[in-house]
C-alpha cells in the first residue's frame, strides 16, 4: 500500500482532532482545604485565563454548600439551641456521626469563568447541645454575595426602572412625548 499525502490526512485526521478537543478541555484548578478561621477565599482569574475562556465551551455558574453571609454570622450567639441555629443558617451539609456537637456549612461558587469563592462557618454546641462557638473569619455581605452572582446591583436598579416604566405605561410616543400626557 502506497502512502500518498491524502491518506497521511485522512489518517492522522482523527488523531489531530482528538489532539485539538483535549487542549480544549481543561483540568480544573486543585482546590485547596478552606479554613473557617480565614473566611470567604476567592480566586481570581489571570488575563491569560480570560482570553482563553473565549474559545472554551459555555460553563454554568455552580453553587454548593449553604451560603452564610456576614449579617447571618452576627445574629448567631452562644447559648442558642440546635434548632434556632438550623432556623438562621439551615441545615447543615455536613453534620458528623463521629462530631456530633459540630456542624460544619461549607460554601462554594465556581463561576463559569473560572472564578472560585469558598468558605467554611463551623458551629459548635456543648453537651446540652447550646451553642458554644463558632468560626467563620471574614465573610462577604448579602449585597455582595448578590453583585457576585448577579452582577452589579446599579445595573439590576437601572433595569427594574425600565422595566417598571414599561409596565406604568410611560414608554415614549412616536411623537417625542410619554403616552397619557398632551401639548
């Protein structure tokens, strides 16, 4: 069998693709433990990792864990029982058969381009299961967390106002005036 430079092609087609769909894909950063003590981490993305995320497929936000936000953090006091804590934070992801005084809320965000959030808020109760203390370090705000997801909230108001304009009818006539209103 005679190789021509046709046949090299159409054989080494398959192997340049697949070549080609693995530097596509790429491994996800290795995580490394968060420590409730430190708060919320975030890792930011290189310019050289924004550049290439424009020829990488769509990524979808991804939240798991139980968001603890700054303020939920402070209505939090020693002496609370296990319900009320579950009533303020929730249910908690992680909660030890062989810890069964600590319950642990890990939380974390992988934003589609490549941006990373985690944090741990660890409670801990005594033996008549109240709250004795809890570790959480600096975590972000509601707002924050919201303009995090969500974008900027200055944006969200700018569009909830066009969109209530719409709604109120005052959308503007051909003519240059806002409807219900004559000259």
């Amino acid at each position: 069998m005679r190789l021509t430079p046709l046949s090299l092609l159409q054989r080494s087609t398959p192997l340049l693709a697949a070549a080609l769909l693995a530097g596509c894909a790429s491994a996800p950063a290795p995580v490394a433990p968060v420590d409730a003590k430190q708060g919320a981490q975030t890792t930011q993305i290189t310019q050289v990792q924004k550049f290439l995320w424009f020829f990488s497929p769509y990524r979808p936000d991804i939240q798991q864990g139980n968001f603890v936000s700054k303020e939920m953090l402070a209505q939090l006091k020693a002496g609370m029982s296990k319900d009320q804590v579950k009533f303020l934070l929730g249910t908690p992801l992680m909660a030890d058969a062989f810890h069964g005084q600590r319950w642990d809320y890990p939380f974390r965000l992988a934003k589609g381009n490549g941006e990373l959030t985690t944090s741990t808020v660890v409670v801990f109760f005594d033996k008549d299961d109240k709250v004795m203390s809890f570790e959480g370090g600096e975590l972000p705000t509601e707002r924050e967390y919201i303009a995090r997801i969500a974008g900027d909230l200055k944006d969200f108001r700018e569009a909830e106002e066009v969109k209530d304009n719409l709604k109120a009818g005052k959308a503007p006539l051909p003519g240059g005036q806002e409807s219900g209103q004559k000259r």
